[in-house]
C-alpha cells in the first residue's frame, strides 16, 4: 500500500510518557511512516494538530512543552528536522463541557486544510502558518516582537505573553515560574509589531519570554486567542518559547 500523505491529530498521552523525547520520537514516527507506508518518499507531506487543550486554569507546563516538542523545537514547521510538513493550531478551541475533546474540530480542520494545499499541493496562495513571533529584539526597557504577516492583538481576556525569571525557565514544571505579563504592558507599535515593557515582564536579566505557555491559556470557547492574522484566513499565532535558561 502506498499513500500520498498522512494526518495526524496529536493527543493528551504523549505529554505524560516520554515527553522531553518527544522532539526526537516525533520526527522518527513522521520518518517511519513515510518509510512503511509512502514507498520511501522522504518528502510525502505530514501534517499534524498542535495539541489542543482540556480544562481551564491547570497547572503544569506539560503541554506547551509538548506543543514545541511537536516542532523539533523550532516553533514552527515545515523547518530543517521535519522538511515538508504542516500544522494547525489548536489552542483556541477551549470546550469546557467537552474537555479533553473539545468540539471544533471543523476550524482545527480548515486550518490544516489551508497549510495542507500549500504544502501537499503547492497552492501558494494558501498560508502554512498563523503569524510568527519569532523576531525578537531587546531594548534596555523593552521586547520588541516583529511577525512575519499582519496581525490582529485583541487582550480583552489576555496578553497572551508570560514571562520568567527562575533560573530555569524552559524545563520548569511550574506555571508560578511563568506568570502573565499583565495587558497593560503591550502595545501594538504597528501591523507587525508588538511591544511588551520589561517592567511588566519581571524586569529581570535574562529573561525569558513565552506566548500562550499554559496548558488551557484561554478561556473563551473558540477564537479567543490575543493574535491571528490579519487576513480573510485569520490563523491564529502559534505558542513559542524564547529561553534563556
């Protein structure tokens, strides 16, 4: 049997079995198939579901941790570890009746959908990814955070940002090491610009920075997230981790 793709929507488990291993067993598994079941086409495109989320206001940092490991590591993807693959954020698709299957899988699955008929496709006019915020430079008061794409920053619920000071931040288990930077410290300079004041993120020395870094960051039940594109596709800005320690 021979497939042209494959489609994985993530789950809860891998983010309490083996999950700091999860940026190498990952890429293996995408690796594998493509193997078994692709007739050893290292390019036939994979997509995946960030994994989404279950109740509001949990502890632990299991699941941001995962969501990156998803990635290699890098945040976004298609990227060097995982060439030719695509995702969907789903971190916006809180459904407290549901929990740890929240209902909106049609959104979850536009979004695939879009960045599938790039990749798979080679439809250019459809984006990979929501906005990313992985162009960050520092003042002696301020992060600026540049996007590659117009946004749109709504904090009515959030700022979206969290911030820590601990001497290690990128393997803490605990949320009380990533407080939230309070809205009133962002600010959005222009279409692709977000500043956030260090006096509102501990104002520590090498600081680290995270965005949407909670296993449930957002209470509102769909399309609640601070950033999305500011487009007719309105993808949503994937979490990422910016880590000093």
């Amino acid at each position: 049997m021979t497939v042209k793709g494959f489609l994985w929507y993530q789950g809860e488990a891998n983010a309490n079995w083996n999950m700091d291993k999860y940026s190498c067993t990952f890429p293996a598994l995408i690796s594998s198939w493509r193997e078994e079941f692709a007739n050893s086409s290292p390019d036939a495109p994979f997509g995946f579901v960030m994994l989404s989320t279950i109740k509001y206001g949990t502890g632990g940092t299991t699941y941001p941790r995962l969501r990156l490991h998803q990635t290699a590591d890098y945040g976004l993807v298609p990227n060097e570890a995982m060439p030719n693959t695509f995702m969907a954020t789903a971190v916006d698709t809180y459904d407290e009746e549901n929990g740890i299957h929240p209902r909106f899988k049609q959104i979850v699955g536009e979004r695939l959908a879009y960045a599938g008929l790039n990749i798979a496709y080679g439809l250019d006019g459809f984006p990979v990814n929501g906005p990313s915020g992985h162009d960050i430079t520092e003042t002696d008061t301020t992060y600026v955070l540049g996007y590659d794409k117009d946004i749109t920053y709504d904090s009515s619920e959030l700022s979206g940002f969290f911030y820590c000071c601990a001497s290690v931040c990128a393997d803490s288990h605990d949320t009380n090491d990533w407080p939230p930077v309070d809205p009133s410290y962002v600010q959005m300079r222009d279409s692709r610009h977000l500043v956030i004041e260090k006096a509102g993120a501990g104002n520590c020395p090498n600081g680290s920075l995270a965005y949407l870094w909670r296993q449930t960051p957002i209470q509102a039940p769909v399309w609640g997230a601070p950033i999305y594109s500011d487009d007719s596709f309105r993808l949503p800005s994937p979490p990422w981790l910016y880590a000093r320690t």
